[in-house]
C-alpha cells in the first residue's frame, strides 16, 4: 500500500515537472520562432503555401459553420426576444454576437481542428523520419523553414477567416430571421449599422489575432517535440488540438475583460 502511495507521488511530481518544463520549452521555441520571422528574407512562396492551405482550403467548412451559427442565433434570439417585443433587435444581437465573441472563438477552434492537427501531423512526421535532420545538414534552419511561415500564415489567416464567417453568418441569420420568421428586411439591416461600432470589429480582429498566433505556436510546436513512432506523433497531435482550444477559450475570458474595459 505505502509502495503504491509512494509511486502516485512521484508520478504526479514527474507529470508536474515535466509539464513546467515543457511550458519553458515552448516560450523558448516561440523565441527561436520570432527570431526566425523577424530575420529576414523570408520565403514568401512557403508563407503563400500555408495561406492557401490554412485559410483558403478552410473557407468551406467556416462558411458552413458560420451559415447555420448566423441561422440558429436568428432561431434563438427572435424566439427569446420576441417575449419582450423587441424582435427587431435580433439583427444586432446576432450581428454583435458573431463579431465580439462567436466568430473568432469558433473560427480558431475550427481551424484547431482541421488545419492546427494536419500541421502537427505534418512536422511530426517530419522529425520522426528526419527530414528535419536533413535540413540542418543542408545548412537549412527548420524553424525559419518550417514554422516561420505557417506562424504568418496563422496571423494572417484567422482574421481573414473570422470575418468570412461573419459575413456568411449574418447573410444565414437575415435570410432566417426575413424568410423564415418574417421579420423587417429593411429593419434588419439599419439596426445592425446602428449597432455595430468599428470599435466591436476592432474588438473581433484583435482577438482572431492572437488566437492565429497561439493556434501556430502550439500546432508548430508540438510537432517539433513530438516523441517517435506513430504513437508520438498521434499523441503530440491530439494533445496540440486540446492544448491549442483550451488556450483559446482561457485568453478569449482574459481578452474579452480588457477589450471591455479599454473599448466599452
């Protein structure tokens, strides 16, 4: 029994003082990172590849999502406010809903899921049959190579990609909230150019921001550090998409508190 008590004890004390250590490591690649992308020329051919596979190879499943997230706000917003007679606000709601909060949370965790887990994938794989290895022997720094430009990218796209699925999200609402629930296409509209401020789409395209750089930081990252064989990379992979959404989520609650109060 004191055997088993002993060796939960330093398992959990292992688990904690790796997990410090691989936090340090991460500020440390990202620093290598920043370097690498500040150290110029950087090729813009690789950057331009890792834009057409991380922003515009995603413009169908964020255009899908963004469509029915516009369209069940307008469900759920008329139903709700219409208890009130003030149906004619849903416009704004869903406008304000998607362009604050839903649009860049659930553009980054749509990107997780799709591009963040292929680029782990894809740079694990990488390491594990050393092709990294070889790009250091060709005088090649793999980091400049290969993260620098999907961390641009990454910035680049998310908020390119975020206001895709507002745009896409507010056309599902207004052809719910006119055609289905027959409320004012005129009113609709002017109540959302009278609601939304530049300060709320300020506030949006700060956020799918940094949720583009955390997204590249921790799917570049975890690939770089993935262990060998198919159980390291299928591991690093699954721990990216949970690492990089939780990221997401936590500094969307910290992002959304000092946005409000330095905008609102």
């Amino acid at each position: 029994m004191i055997a088993v008590t002993v060796r939960s004890i330093e398992r959990l004390g292992y688990n904690i003082i790796e997990a410090i250590a691989s936090w340090g490591r991460s500020w440390i690649f990202l620093f290598k990172t920043l370097r690498a992308v500040l150290s110029l020329p950087i090729s813009i051919g690789l950057v331009f590849r890792q834009v057409l596979e991380i922003g515009f190879n995603s413009l169908l499943v964020i255009s899908l999502i963004g469509a029915f997230t516009g369209a069940v706000l307008a469900v759920q917003g008329e139903y709700t406010l219409s208890k009130f007679g003030a149906d004619a606000w849903t416009g704004p709601m869903i406008a304000l809903s998607l362009i604050r909060e839903l649009a860049p949370v659930l553009t980054a965790l749509m990107v997780i899921g799709r591009s963040g887990s292929a680029i782990t994938a894809e740079i694990g794989i990488m390491k594990i049959t050393e092709q990294i290895d070889a790009l250091r022997s060709m005088a090649i720094d793999p980091i400049k190579y290969l993260m620098a430009p999907r961390l641009i990218a990454g910035v680049i796209c998310m908020p390119l990609l975020m206001a895709v699925f507002t745009l896409v999200g507010i056309g599902g609402g207004y052809f719910v909230g006119t055609v289905l629930l027959n409320l004012n296409p005129g009113a609709f509209i002017q109540q959302i150019r009278a609601a939304v401020d530049m300060v709320d789409i300020n506030s949006g395209l700060i956020k799918s921001t940094v949720f583009g750089f955390i997204f590249s930081w921790v799917s570049c990252y975890k690939g770089y550090t993935c262990g060998f064989g198919a159980v390291g990379v299928n591991k690093a992979t699954t721990q990216s998409v949970v690492i990089a959404s939780v990221s997401v989520l936590v500094v969307d609650y910290f992002l959304t508190s000092i946005l409000t109060k330095l905008f609102y």
